[in-house]
C-alpha cells in the first residue's frame, strides 16, 4: 500500500509579538497538526503549551540540509507537521526544503505539500522595542565597554550633532539619508533614557520619555481627542495659537522669553523670541533695519523681516551660505582649469 502525501507547515512568528498573540486560523492549524515542532528554548512554547498543544522540542541539529531531511520524514505517512521558525522566518530551510522534495520523489517516497504561514505581524512600532532591547544588551554586562562609559553630560554634543545632521538630511531630499540620521537621532534617546534607567534615585526609562510626549499630545490637541460636538475645524493658526496657550498655562510661565533655550542657534534664538513675543501681543518694536547700526541689532532686525515674509531666517541664511560654497569651489576651479 503506497503511503499518503503530507504536508510541512513552516510557522514564522514575529519576535516583536508577545508569545501566544497568533491569529486564530493559526491556533486551529496547531491544533489540528499531528507533529508539532521547534528548538527547545522557542519563545512560544510556553504559551502554545499552556494552550494544551504537545510540541515535540528537536534535539541540536548543526546542518539546515539534516534539519530538513528530518521534517520531510516525520511529515512522511500523511502527517500535518508544523516547524516553529526562528524569528527570520527560516528562508534557508525553506530553500533546503526545496531541493529535498525532487530527490525524495525520485526514491519514490510520498510527496509532501510544503507551506510557509505567518502566525503573527509587527504593530506600528514594533522595530521600537527591538531597538530597547539593543540598547540595553550594550549597556548591560558583557556588553560594549564603550557604550557603558557614557552618561547624559558625554553624550550632548553627539545630540546636538546628530539633530544637524537630520537637518542636513532634510534639506538634501534624499529620503534613504533622512530615514538613516533619524534612526541615529532615535538611537539617542534611547540611550539617554537608557541611562535614566540605571539611575539609584528616581529612575526613569523610555516608557516615562514616551508616555511624557502622549500625554502632551493629547492634552495640546483637544480638537482631535477631545472635539466639541458642533464646533467648526480649527485653522492651523488657530491650532498654533491654542498649543501656546495651554503650553502657558501648564508650565505656568510669567513671560513670553521664559522655557527658550538660550543655546540655540542665535538666528534661531531671535525667531523664537520674535514669534513668542509676537503670540503673547507684547509690543517690543524691533530695531530698524539700518546698514550702520550695531551689527547684533542688525541682525535681529534681518530675522524680523524674514519673519514678516514668510521666511525661515536661519534656512535662508544656510541656503545662501551653500550657493556661496558652490561659488567659492568654482572660483577655486577656474585657476586650475586654465
């Protein structure tokens, strides 16, 4: 009697998927599978255990070809077989799967029926929790010695460097760049929240820095968590005005200059005490635009016109600065060209 063809299920499950969470076509197929299998320390065999499903853990197995060759033949005989892949989903077994099945079927053994499923998939965010946990494996025991090193006060100016370098990223257009400087400026964050962590007294972890910016989300946009049946969309000037006039009432502020960090930029520092000065109706006229003045009011000045047209005093100053670059490297070309 010739033997029925069986089938060899490949289970990929997310990492970033709290044990247990599989879709429900998933649980029935493990219920229904005669052969259950996985390494032993898989990180779902607790919950699939506790939820009655009997998972036959292998034994260490070196070579991917004789993990293969092992899973055809339990799924020989007409048995359902479900693998448990490791968090990559097992592409290599899935190949060496691949190039077993001709030569079986040339020895004249049952076929089997071969399917990759997907037992769970990453929320937004998910990547987030992956990159805690690579933070903390750096600064934990073991880790790299560099990394344990450092505390808030080392790691500002690789802060402040990493955010210009975001800048730079934005204004090149280059989006693969800008997903690349927000990932290293993520990574900062996370490091310095990493560093809270570890703190004696009060600590404090990435979940206060992210429940920290929820929470003033929410607060400051009432109009979209907390919207009053009948009122009309707010404009987006009305909504910058409303989020300054909370952000006053929470920090409890008694002047438009105070909560603005003196070390920005000095053309970013004139902006933003022309724009909070200008939001509270303070009436501080700005000095005249005079070519004689003193250079720092003249400046000021030159910020409060940009301002009054629209324009971004300290990109508009960069963008001038690289189209005098360019000027400069051509004046410089133009000797050796000749």
């Amino acid at each position: 009697m010739s033997r029925s063809a069986g089938k060899l299920v490949l289970l990929a499950v997310s990492p970033r998927v709290a044990p247990g969470l599989l879709s429900w076509d998933v649980w029935e197929l493990l219920q229904r599978a005669d052969v259950v299998m996985a390494v032993p320390d898989h990180t779902q065999l607790p919950a699939l255990r506790a939820a009655g499903v009997e998972v036959a853990a292998t034994g260490v197995v070196d070579a991917v070809e004789e993990l293969a060759g092992q899973l055809l033949a339990t799924a020989a005989g007409g048995r359902t077989v479900v693998w448990l892949c490791a968090a990559d989903g097992a592409p290599a077994l899935a190949e060496a799967v691949a190039r077993q099945l001709p030569a079986a079927a040339g020895r004249g053994e049952p076929g089997c029926e071969v399917e990759q499923v997907s037992g769970s998939s990453d929320l937004p965010g998910a990547r987030f929790v992956e990159l805690v946990a690579v933070m903390d494996r750096l600064r934990s025991p073991g880790g790299c010695p560099w990394d344990r090193e450092q505390d808030h006060r080392s790691l500002a100016p690789f802060l402040v460097e990493e955010a210009y370098e975001a800048l730079e990223a934005i204004e090149s257009g280059d989006p693969q760049h800008l997903v690349e400087e927000l990932g290293d400026l993520l990574g900062q964050v996370v490091f310095h929240a990493r560093i809270g962590e570890e703190r004696a007294v009060a600590p404090w972890s990435v979940d206060d820095v992210a429940i920290s910016i929820i929470d003033k989300l929410v607060r400051r946009h009432p109009h979209v968590f907390a919207p009053t049946p009948g009122d009309a969309t707010p404009s987006a000037a009305q909504v910058e005005a409303n989020w300054e006039r909370i952000k006053v009432a929470e920090k409890g502020r008694s002047s438009a200059a105070d909560g603005i960090p003196l070390t920005l930029p000095s053309l970013s520092l004139a902006a933003k005490l022309l724009s909070r000065a200008e939001h509270a109706g303070v009436p501080v006229a700005v000095p005249p635009l005079d070519p004689d003045g003193a250079i720092g009011e003249l400046l000021l000045a030159a910020v409060a016109l940009a301002r009054s047209r629209g324009v971004d005093a300290e990109q508009a100053l960069r963008e001038a600065a690289r189209r005098y670059a360019a000027e400069v490297r051509a004046a410089e070309a133009r000797p050796r060209a000749r």
